[in-house]
C-alpha cells in the first residue's frame, strides 16, 4: 500500500440559531454508493493559514463570506486517513465554529470534483445526528457540538 497523500485542511461547524450544523451532502466518485455528510471545508493551500482557507472553502461551497479572524481560534482537530477518488489521504484537520442567525446555502465556486460529487445540504440537529443511521463526519460530532455549548 502505498503511502497517504497528506492533505492539511480547514473545517467550519456552521451552527444558527435554532442550535443546527449544516452539512454537505456528497458521495465519493470512485465509490458512488459511499454517501456521506461533512462540514463545509477543505484542503488548505500553500501560502495559505487555516482560517483563511476555512473562509475561503466556506464562500466556495455555501457561499457565505467571512473575514477569516471573524472564525476565532481553532475549536477542534483531528487526523483522519479516507479513500476519495481513487487515493487515499490523510488530513490533519482543524476546525472552526460560527454561528449564524440562518443561512440560505447557495454555493459560490464549486471545484470539478465537487461538481461531481457534492448533492446537497442540510441543516442537523444533534438529535438528528445522534438517530440518523447515514454518515457523517466528524464522526464524533454530536458530542463535540454538546462540549461547544450548541444544544
């Protein structure tokens, strides 16, 4: 097996008023029957930190605009390795919170491969997650959206 591509990222847990996490609904094109819900988010670029990549994915994939020192610090991190695409990755991942009184996602500069396989959107709440039987990630997310104080 050959090595994983390291893949830095940047996360954003978007939460609005009524204490929901929107996440992206896609699937993986080597893998079409892989389906899945993530946060908003993505690699970060060579030049670039991580909260200006989290504002920079979030515009690109929801189309909301955000200074990134409105992000504030860094709430969560992990390493993760996933297939994607035919490769495989390994992401060091951090993650930021804001909160919105609502939000209407409507997705500013979709990438190729986004285009190909992001389907949608949905705002979650922690019950939600909790009872769905579909994946998501983080995979721990109910419980860090609690330790953040979302409902």
């Amino acid at each position: 097996m050959t090595e994983p591509i390291s893949r830095p990222a940047a996360r954003v847990l978007v939460v609005d008023a009524a204490d929901r996490v929107l996440l992206l609904h896609g699937f993986d094109p080597a893998c079409p029957e892989d389906e899945f819900w993530l946060t908003p988010g993505g690699g970060i670029d060579p030049g670039e930190t991580a909260a200006q990549a989290a504002a920079r994915e979030l515009y690109e994939e929801t189309g909301l605009l955000v200074e990134p020192g409105k992000l504030g610090p860094v709430v969560y991190s992990e390493l993760v390795e996933f297939p994607f695409d035919g490769a495989h990755y390994r992401a060091e991942q951090e993650f930021f919170l804001l909160r919105v009184q609502s939000w209407e996602v409507a997705p500013a500069h979709f990438t190729e491969v986004e285009l190909r396989s992001m389907v949608g959107h949905r705002w979650w709440t922690i019950e939600e997650l909790e009872s769905t039987e579909e994946h998501y990630y983080p995979e721990d997310l109910p419980m860090l959206l609690r330790d953040l104080a979302v409902r």
